[in-house]
C-alpha cells in the first residue's frame, strides 16, 4: 500500500493548492502585461463574435467557477470523484504551467506588445519549434484546472478553451503575415502551429 492509499487527503487542501497555483499564474501574466502592454491594445481586436464567445465561457468555467469551488461547497454535487493520485498529478502540471507561462511571456519579451515598434518574429527557445506556445499553456492550464478541482462544471472550459484556441489562431496568423510579410510565411514553413513540425528524412 503506498503512502498515496494510506492517506485521506481532505479536499481543503486541493482547494488551497488550486488557489496558490491559480494566484501565480494570474501574477505572471500581469506582471508582462504591466511590462509590455499599452492601454491601446484593448482596443486591437480583429476577432469574430464566435471567437469571443468561446474566450467568455471559457473564462466562465476556468476562472468563475474555480473561484466557486474554492470559495464554497456549491459545486460538490458535480464532483468527477477522480483519483487522489491523478489529482495531485494536476498539482504538479500545474507547476508546469506556471513555469511554462512565465518562460513563454519571457521568450516574448516586447512581442508580447501588438503595437510594439520593437516587435520581430522570434525563431530561438520553443519558438524555434512552434509558433503558439501559450496556447499549449492555455490548454494545459484548462486540463490541470479540471483535473484538480474534480469538477464537470469546471472541466467544460476545456472545450471552449480548445475551440476559442483553434478559431483564433488562423486569425492571429493572417494579421501576422499582414505585419511581416514573406519572413513570417518563411518561418511557418519550419515551425508547427502547436506541436513540432516532423521533419521527413531524404532517401538517398
């Protein structure tokens, strides 16, 4: 019997845990968005209605909701009953996200700003790889939020966060190709969107 099955783990903590690990990633990004981002960008939006939508319900079960749960007993009549184990695999991956958002928004730097002068394409770190990383963040920070609250409620923003991701992105390319042009139609062709673009061997 491993130390995991000897132990009734209450659910207190993994309340607490969600709001230590929700709190730093909530910190990260606006310690850039303060750094990097001008009061004008709230007003660049070339997203569609449907777009929006997807961001507002996925805030909604990923944010409201988890507030919910951590702040009362509401929602316990929607419990997953997942495993203590794989609960506390969600704490750990959330670490990972955290470390993931921060090393992302530090990769960004300035590009983080759209309407930065100092904006280039970046190819060095993860983005030698793909080309939206803090969208694989985003995902990841919906499934160990799922995962650690134990909640349907609040594992239905993984969906919308998945839809809102994959309606953005070709959006967000366009407008990219509008601002650089053949160099970043050049480095599309070397990355993947979101996970690595497999390179094909020659056969000699």
């Amino acid at each position: 019997m491993n130390i995991l099955e000897r132990i009734t783990i209450d659910e207190q903590f993994y309340k607490l845990a969600i709001l230590v690990s929700f709190s730093a990633f909530i910190v990260i990004r606006l310690y850039y968005s303060k750094k990097y981002l001008a009061k004008e960008e709230t007003l660049l939006d070339p997203y569609p209605l449907i777009v929006k939508l997807m961001a507002f319900f996925a805030s909604i079960s990923l944010i409201g909701l988890t507030f919910i749960y951590i702040f009362s007993d509401y929602l316990i009549d929607f419990s997953m009953n997942i495993a203590d184990e794989i609960r506390i695999l969600g704490i750990v991956g959330f670490l990972g996200v955290d470390l993931g958002m921060w090393l992302v928004l530090h990769e960004l730097g300035v590009n983080f700003s759209q309407i930065s002068s100092e904006r280039t394409i970046i190819s060095t770190g993860v983005y030698k790889y793909i080309r939206h990383p803090m969208y694989i963040v985003f995902i990841g920070w919906g499934i160990v939020t799922a995962l650690i609250t134990s909640n349907w409620l609040v594992s239905l923003g993984v969906p919308f966060i998945i839809f809102f991701i994959f309606l953005r992105t070709p959006i967000e390319e366009k407008v990219l190709i509008g601002e650089f042009g053949n160099e970043y139609i050049q480095y599309m062709k070397t990355t993947g969107r979101f996970f690595p673009r497999i390179r094909r061997k020659d056969k000699n």
